[in-house]
C-alpha cells in the first residue's frame, strides 16, 4: 500500500463540483493527493486564482482542465448536451491523465460513470460520490425494481399516485417525489443507463450520515456514508460567483435568532409573479431578512425585476453568498430553502429550522425527511393559482420562529449529525476505511472492509 492518488470527476455543474472539492480537501488532510478535473469552461468561470492554485498544490491538491467538446458560445444549460458532448469528448483524453498522473483511483459524481468504465479498462479502482442524498441515490438504483414492480412505467411516470417504500425500514415516499419526476423520457433513460454504469464503482460514497436516513443503506452494500463533510477550506475555491462577505459583518449587527435566511441553491428558477410574491411577502415580515437573488444563470438577462412596492428596508440582498458560515450564525432565525441536498446538510449542521420550497429533483425528498422524518421544517403551500402567497410566508414563518420544539430537534440532530464527521464517529471510520482501501491500487476484489 502507499499513498493514494485520486482523481476526481465532477459533473460540471455548481452542486457536484463544491461538495466533491470539499471531499477533496477532507481526503487530501489524511494524506492523500488528488488531481481535481475541471472543464476548461467551469475552471475560467470559477475563476480559480494562482495564489488559491499554489495554496490547493500545497495541500496536495492540484487542477487538470479538460475541454467538454463545446463552443464558447454554446448553452451550457443544456445538461443533455454539456454530458453528450462530455462522453464524445473526454474519455480518449482520460487514459493519459491517468497514466502520467500515476492514479491510483478515479472518483467521480453522477453522469461521469463513463470515467470509471475508462479506469476499469485500465485496471484502476473507481468509487462514486453522490453529492445528492443515499435515498435519492437508492431510489435510482431500484428504477429496474419500480419498473418490474408496476410501480413506475418504462418512462419513469407512476402508474398510479402512492406512498410506497423502497425498503421496509424506509420512511413512507411519495411516488411523485421521485428525483426524476418531470425529466424527459431522454433524460430518465440516461439516469437509468448512468446508474448501471456506476455499478463499476466499488463505493458509493454519501455526504450523509447513518443517523440522517439509516434505512437508505440497506439498498445496496455500495453505500457509504461519510458525512457531513465539514471543509470550509474550499468555499471560495470552486464558485461560480464571487461571494458578498458583506452579509457576515450585516448579520453581526442583527439581534440574535432574527434574520430570515432565504437561498434556493445554484439552479433553481422563480417565475416572476413568484419572485415578486416572495418580495412582498420579506415586507410583511418585518424581521431582518438575508435573500440571496443569484445572477441569471445564461445570457438572455434574465433576472426577476423587485415589485415597485416593495421597501426592503429591513433587508440585504447579496448576488451569493458563504452559505454555511451564515446558517452557523448566531442571528439566524430560519432557513426559507430549495432543500437541495447540499443546502439541506448546511441548514442541519447549523441547526437551523427550515422553511421548505423544493423545486425539482431530489428536493422533494429532502422536504420529507425535513418535515416528516426529522420534525425540523414546515413546507409552504400554494394557493388556488399555483403561487406561495406573501400571507402563507409569513404566517409559516412567524410559525416557525415561534416554535421551540422544532428549534429545539434542530439543535439536537445537529449535535448527532456533526459527530459523525469526529474522530471516532461513524462517517470518520467510513472514510478511514475508504482510504485504505483506495491505498490498494489493484482491481483484485478484495474488500478490506464489509457491513
């Protein structure tokens, strides 16, 4: 055994690159070196310095580019087409890599399984890391089971609208929260073709932990939980957009559990009359709130315009910003969330309640487990037009604040959650274990560790 070298995949999108550098940054503190792959277009809107460059080489972490095969001016919010584009692309590139790096194990996210059928070739271990939570990651490896069971037809549609669980000691799951719900036929079909693919990789690992969700590991002895990741090292390294660090000396001014945080994540989208609805609704409050309104994510300017009614004055608006030192902070009062896994793990480790507004894919899940497993948020309902109105924001946020049970059960699963990042803790020996077993640089199938 000696020490490993990793080479780490990420999807080219913001939710799967910043966990996965975050593990980067965790593996490398134990010793081990990574060669992190950008593409050449998320590595220039990262915009990654040559002082932060020089400072990740230093901790035995240093950045490849490879080209996604598109045209500067192509839309890179085509997700179908960036991974196209992406398979037609890299894999001829990545044997080279790989061979001068001397890897010893491909680590990749969802939809770069294709890197892990290349080292296979070369007889180099390969593991996933699922930046989503282990239920959304067991529910699309039993998609072969909901289809042979009638659960869900060849196009991933339910046949029929159901609770149902995919293990017997799994929470109850709403057959319309499935994580592919409202994709395309192309794009179900790729997840299921993507989750055979990962089948190559020997570890599933998880940002979770076995406290979060224990049922979802039964699914498959593939998955490994080794969260919550807890590097702050690498917040600013991998962002999209420059973070407002203004907010933090903001909320230092603020009164201690009275700021409303609200932040829907890297992708998720607010119709106008929303966005507005939302504005109004951040008034009616009358607490200090902290709103994060991202800049538009393509180029046709599409930024939601404020109501002209709308004041503000107890506000601050920022275009990004450090989330996790903000939910950590002690004048938080709640979390108005997508419930993206990663904001979802953030809010948890703060101890923060959370307000749930899932958009698409897996956030509908993690609403369940916030409100239904854990007890630690309430959802928001629409009214008769399909809107959350500025009446049921703020009465569900007044509800919220007001409510010390729900405060209470956030602090609790916060202490459980972080223990298991600790020495000694579950998620620390999982990992331990892993990085042994990445040490081993052979494709032998031997496990030197089993559950």
């Amino acid at each position: 055994m000696g020490t490993p070298h990793i080479l780490a995949i990420p999807c080219p999108i913001q939710g799967h690159i910043n966990p996965l550098m975050q593990l980067s940054h965790v593996l490398a503190k134990h010793g081990c070196k990574i060669t992190f792959v950008h593409t050449e277009f998320t590595y220039k809107r990262a915009n990654i310095a040559s002082t932060e460059q020089h400072n990740l080489e230093e901790s035995h972490i240093k950045f490849m580019m490879l080209p996604d095969g598109l045209d500067p001016e192509d839309d890179r919010s085509d997700f179908l087409k960036v991974s196209a584009s992406i398979r037609s692309t890299m894999p001829d590139r990545l044997p080279k890599l790989i061979e001068d790096s001397e890897i010893t194990c491909v680590l990749v996210t969802i939809s770069m399984g294709w890197a892990l059928e290349v080292a296979h070739k070369l007889g180099i271990r390969g593991a996933l890391f699922c930046p989503a939570s282990a239920t959304s990651l067991a529910s699309l490896t039993s998609i072969p089971t909901l289809i042979h069971d009638g659960i869900i037809d060849s196009q991933g549609r339910a046949t029929k609208n159901q609770e149902i669980k995919l293990s017997p000691n799994m929470p109850l799951m709403d057959t319309e929260d499935f994580p592919w719900n409202g994709f395309s036929k192309l794009m179900f079909d790729r997840l299921a073709q993507e989750m055979q693919t990962l089948e190559l990789g020997e570890w599933w690992l998880c940002n979770t932990t076995n406290d979060l969700e224990p049922g979802a590991f039964s699914i498959s002895p593939k998955i490994l939980p080794i969260g919550p990741l807890m590097s702050n090292e690498s917040n600013n390294i991998s962002s999209f957009w420059q973070e407002d660090t203004t907010c933090l000396q903001w909320l230092d001014q603020q009164p201690p559990q009275s700021v409303v945080y609200v932040a829907f994540g890297s992708l998720a989208t607010i119709e106008q009359n929303q966005f507005q609805e939302l504005a109004l609704a951040l008034d009616l409050l009358n607490k200090p709130f902290l709103w994060v309104v991202r800049p538009s994510n393509d180029n046709k300017g599409n930024n939601n315009a404020y109501p002209h009614d709308f004041v503000g004055s107890k506000g601050k608006i920022v275009a990004w910003a450090p989330q996790k030192k903000i939910l950590n902070h002690p004048s938080i009062a709640c979390f108005i969330s997508h419930c993206g896994w990663n904001s979802t793990l953030d809010g948890v480790c703060g101890g923060v309640p959370f307000l749930c507004w899932p958009f698409f894919g897996d956030q509908k899940i993690n609403k369940s487990y916030i409100c239904d497993v854990w007890k630690v948020g309430f959802g928001l309902d629409k009214d008769e037009n399909g809107l959350i109105s500025r009446g049921e924001i703020r009465k569900k946020v007044e509800k919220l604040v007001g409510d010390k049970e729900v405060k209470s059960r956030s602090l609790k699963l916060k202490e459980t959650t972080i223990y298991n990042a600790l020495d000694g803790g579950h998620s620390s020996k999982n990992l331990d274990m892993f990085i042994k077993w990445a040490s081993n640089n052979s494709l032998d199938n031997t496990l030197l560790f089993s559950f």
